[in-house]
C-alpha cells in the first residue's frame, strides 16, 4: 500500500474538479448547478468535493452508463426514503440522459419488493411533482403512464406459474433455497415471494431483467439492512447478463449516496458470491 | 414448489382486488381511497398492487385482527421514521377501526425504546395532526390525553424494582441475559434497561403487554437493524401469550411497510427462536 | 441483579426532572422548552421521558462535555436523516453551549464519509436554516464559512499519500486491512478510502481527528447498518486519545437517539474491540 499509485490516480484535482462538473452540468441540465449556489455562502467544500468526488471520480468512470447510474440513485434512494430533494434531482437528472418517465415509474415500482408501499408511494410522489414541473410537457406523457402496463386480471395460480419461471430465470438456486427454506415457517410469505415479487414485479415489461436486478442490488447495498438478499440479487444480476464488474461498479456508485460502510459492506457481499460461483460454477450459476 | 399451490393461492386476482378494496375502504373511511385518485396519471398498477397485495392478500389474512394491524403500522412506521404521509393515515385508519387515541399515544411512546426520543416526537407531531384534523373531536378526547398517564414521582430504586419484575416477566431469561452481559463494560446502560425500558415504559398502562411486545417484534423487524432485539421480543411475545402463529404473521404484515427483505430477515430470528424453544423448552419460556 | 442498585441509581424522580430541567434549558436557551408545551396536550408523559431519561439520566451523566454530545449528536442526526426537526434544535443547542458554526459545518462534511452525499446535503439545508435565523448574526459568522477551508488543488498523488498517513495515524492496522482487502476485488474503492475519506475528510481541519473519530463512533452506532466500520471506528477512536470510557459513552448517549437496540449492538461492537485490543496491545494498537 505504499507503492504509487496507479495512473488513474495521479490525476491532478483541477481535473477531477473540471471533469465532474462537465458531468454534473450534464445531469442537472444546468450550467450553473444549484449546488454550488447554495452551499457558496456556508460549506463551499461541500459543493466541491461533490463535484470532485461524486462526479469527477465515481461518475465519470466507465463501466456503467449514464442512463444506468440514473436508474440506480432512483433505486436507491427511494429504498433509503431519506432523501427526497436528491432524488427529485436525480429524476429530472435520469429525463435529462434519456431515461423515459415510464423507466423511472417501473424503477419506482420495482421498490415496492424491497423497501414496502410506503417508500414506493413517497418515490412516486417526487416522480410526479418532477413530471409536473418539466418545462415541455411532451417530454413526460402521462398519458402512456395512465394506462396500465400489465396483463389483465388472472387466477393466482397463474401469478405463481409466471413467477416461479421468472424466480428460476433470475435468482436460480439462491431464490429457490430463500422460497423453499420457508415451507416449514412462513410458506404463505414464500408464495408472495412467487406471485408478487416474480409474478407481478420481475415479470412486468418497461425495464430490462438486467436493469431491475441493477435496482435490487442498488437498494439492498443502500438499505443496508438486507445482506443475505443482496447475494442473491448479485448472483442473479450475474445470471441475466450482467458482469462482476458491473456488480462491483453499482456497489462504488452508492459510496456517494449511502457512504463508504454501505459500499465496503456490499463487497463483502459481492465477495462471498464470487467465491461461490468460483467454486461451483455450476450449481451457482442456475 | 412446482406443484399447484394450495386453494388460497388459486383466487383470482379480481377477487383479491375487491376484497382490497372493501379493506382499504373500512380502513380510510372513504369509498374512494386517495391512493387511487393520486396515482391514476402516473402508476396506476401500484395503486392496484397497494390494493392486491397489501390489502387483498396481506391484510385479508385472518391471524391478526385490523386493531392489531394498526397498531403494527403505527409502531413501524413511526420507528422508521421515513413514512410520515403513511403514518398519518395508518393513525386515521386505527381510529377508523376502533382503536383509541391513547392507544395510538401509547404505541408512540413505547417507541422511544426502540427508536429514540426523536422517532417518538415526530410519530407524535404526526399523531397531533390527525388529532386535531377528525371531524368530530369527542373521538378524540385530547382531555384524557393530557393527564400523565404513570403513578407519580418515585425514586429510581422504586423503577429498579418494578422495571425488573416487567423484565422477568416478559422477556425471561432472553432479557436478563441482555442486562448480564453489560456488567463488565456498560453496567449503566443496563440500568436503564431495567429502568427505563421495564419500569417507566412497559410498567404503563394502555396497552396490553401483548401488545406492547407486537409493537416491539414490529419495529425490530421494520428496522432490520435489531436482530439480536428481535430475538429477544420474539421470546418476549410468546412469553405473554402470543402464539407462533402471530409472530409470523406480524413479520408477514410488515412485507407490505418495510419490504421482503426486512420481512425475511424478521422470519430468520423467528426461525432461530423457535428452534431454541423447541430444544429447551423450560430455560426459553422463561 | 436482585441487589440493589447503587448509589446514583437510588437518585429520585423528582432529583432526575429537575436536573434534566436545568440542562434541556441550558441547550435550548429557553426556559419554557418547546417540548414541554408541544407535547402537553397530547403526550406529557413523552415530554417527562425526554427531560427524566434523555437529560436527567444521559446528558447529566460525567465522561462527554456538553460540546462532545452536541457534536455526536449533529452527527448521528445528519448520518439518520430521518430527524430534521431535531437536528435543527441540537445545531441550535450546539451554538448555545459553544461550539462554532465552523465545527458544525465540519461535523455534516465529515458526515459524507459515513452516510454519503444526501445525509451531508441535507444536514448542511438546515445549518443553513438555524443560522439565518439566529437572532445575533455575529455568533454565526457565515463570511469565514463561505472561504475553502483546505489547502489548494493538488494531484491525487498528493491526496493519496496525505490520506495514507492519516490513515495509518487513525485506524492503524485495522483500516489498512480494510484497503488491503479490496485490492482483489474494488481497489478503485480503496484507493478512495485512502484520498477521499483519509486525504480529503480527515486532513481537514476544523474539527480534531479525536473529535472526527467520536463523530464517526456516532454515524456508524446510530445507522446499525456499519458493524464493521464500527469496530474499525472504535479502533479509531482509542488510537487518537480517545478511552474506553469515552468509548462506552458516546455509545450510550446515543440510546436517547436512536433507541436501545442502536446501543446494545454498539456496545456489543466496543466488547469485540477491547477484548481484541487486550489479547493483542501491539498490533491492535497501531
């Protein structure tokens, strides 16, 4: 660890500053961020450091797109519920990249399996007052979001026969172990797993499988409270198409939106399902 | 878990949309629920899914009465404290369905043990609100409410007293072991357990202790930070005449405020617990 | 645990209100504390509670000043983001028994470790708020504030090997084995422990590092979801001039804050380090 270090780093900070607000005027669509403006007259390290640091540095790496870290921070915070002004301006920031209201609705959505109604519903809430206030309307049609974007009414048994299909295209063994391990305590609770989480939420279109286990892995490592559910999303990030790379870029993203423990914390995770994938690919892998 | 799932699992979804429904309607007192007419332009599914699942499926299931259920709502949200729209109509609602105002106070104040006094204000700041906004105020006599509610001014070898009979009672063993193994590097902290915890706060009247340890399980299981706590409660619940079956259920409800994850990791402990009671059944009953 | 309780534990109610009284009025700066009147319609009990256990028993208690518990808390009420009325009532306390806006200020930055961009935005919205309405502008000089307070741009070979020194000084062994062990896996997030928490946060000035690492002890026992940093932190803490006492008492504050469970799982924490630290006084140490 004493060694210098690599190129990345030696990267003057007059660059990382220029850099991340590049960025920031990107995301925020304003060339003079409202961050800067109101943090001027009582912690302008504030504002630098998140230009500096939250853009210049971890925005501005490669590994997932712009349009993916929008969906993350709206994952993420809305699980946290904590941070309502962020996440208003991630919303316009995620219209700005190209992210459609109709993503951000299913990101919002998709909460629902992770952090409860009440934390969707505050989500959708900021969603809404964000669409209301966009300067072109056309931008955000409503009108397509009115409508609902799920199959009509079926039996339950159906629910379960398209979750339990989505459940093994997913999560694989990891999701099977969490339903089955439930038989002998809660099996009602292991079948809303099937019928809701799968059935009604993984199965709905408007996101990418890729894209909703980018959300789940994105909330559970936010939340912090939901280690055991993390690895299975990580696993099942992995089984849909996405790298470990990827897994471990989502988890540094939210170093600047849930802090250091939050991230170090979901490599640990991230850790323990390489290892397991290592060491029986198989098995891990489906 | 491929065969067909059992009969409840086969009701079509219209029927658990209308069952919703006539829950939702009792619960907010308006035949049109708000949840409804807010999301119609931006997510209309989430309405249906708040209605489905949370009502349709979650709150239909028999195990534990709509009183009981409020006041799970109520502890849980207001230890969360990221849900204050939802916690002011999980207040509404429990008035709606007979439970008192003192028992909403109650439930509140039985959360600075879980929470912290900051968690406890601002469920009361919310409790206040819907107080003061019902229609007829005789349902809601602030008059009672501003009498202390605890015996009067006694000295702290007196709560000592108290609070370590409540402790025994309730939490047996589970809970002395707790105060034990502070001896050695914060002896004070478990004074206060026994001080403050057991002889001020469950030492009051208003709740039963049922109920106060329902509250308790609840607000573990929403926190998803309290495992070693949740265990504990979980012993403390069946101790006071809880059955298993209402602990999985309470942790069943939560789904719906706090996610799947918080739900599982809830069932987790009570896995643990239960298998600790079945092995020794003398040592954790009491 | 059938004895009697010692010496302080026999203090009367009556002793506890109205030394509580004395200290909720000094931090306030009002001899009518909101919370009284707030709360006596509704509540009076929950007003009582906070005066009897939260200063009578915890803030009256020896082993933190006044300014170190006004720091902790703005600390752990910055990383919770869940009590924005109570943060802004304790960055008011703070200024009333002394402490600097500078050292707020500094307290919410060094909160983007632990918590991330939106916990130290958010904290920083309502300073901003306490001293524009402080009736004397003088106590809160904004004009010293609106200046950088580091030294100017430099590489990040500087930032990295100004962080590791800093490391090494705070955490010692324990934090180099956290950097250590991503070097596999995410040594992009190491190398940012190492310039960004360690060379841009803790080189900072404003704050001591014992002060920074009694903020950090905070954040990470009030979240509960940062055992591991936790533990580090405790190190941390220990290595700067901290003691164990101070240790088991910043711990134990934060049972007004965030609840008992946040402590007990805190304490638990500072047994796994002490006994470490005992079993190994060289490498625990540095």
């Amino acid at each position: 660890m004493s060694e210098t270090p690599d190129t990345a780093a030696t990267t003057s900070t007059s660059t990382r500053y220029d850099r991340g607000l590049a960025l920031l005027q990107e995301v925020s669509g304003d060339p003079v961020p409202a961050v800067l403006s109101s943090l001027a007259d009582i912690a302008p390290d504030l504002a630098r450091y998140t230009i500096e640091f939250g853009y210049g540095d971890i925005y501005h790496r490669p590994g997932l797109s712009l349009r993916q870290r929008q969906l993350i921070n709206i994952a993420a915070l809305t699980a946290l519920g904590t941070a309502a002004p962020q996440l208003r301006f991630h919303i316009n920031g995620a219209l700005n990249v190209g992210v459609t209201p109709r993503e951000i609705v299913e990101t919002i959505i998709h909460m629902l399996v992770y952090a409860g109604v009440p934390a969707a519903l505050n989500g959708m809430t900021v969603a809404r007052e964000v669409f209301a206030e966009r300067p072109s309307p056309e931008q955000t049609p409503l009108g397509d979001l009115a409508r609902s974007q799920v199959r009509p009414a079926q039996t339950s048994e159906d629910r379960y026969r398209r979750g339990l299909a989505a459940l093994k295209e997913i999560d694989g063994h990891a999701g099977e172990q969490v339903v089955a391990a439930l038989q002998d305590i809660a099996p009602d609770l292991g079948r809303y797993i099937i019928e809701f989480s799968f059935g009604d939420i993984y199965s709905r279109t408007g996101l990418t499988l890729k894209e909703r286990e980018l959300a789940s892995v994105a909330a559970c490592t936010a939340l912090g409270t939901a280690a055991p559910q993390l690895r299975v999303h990580i696993h099942g990030l992995l089984n849909v198409g996405g790298s470990r790379e990827e897994v471990v870029e989502t988890i540094t993203h939210l170093t600047g939106y849930a802090g250091f423990p939050a991230a170090l914390n979901g490599i640990t995770a991230a850790r323990e399902v390489f290892a397991q994938r290592d060491a029986d690919p198989q098995t891990a892998g489906r």
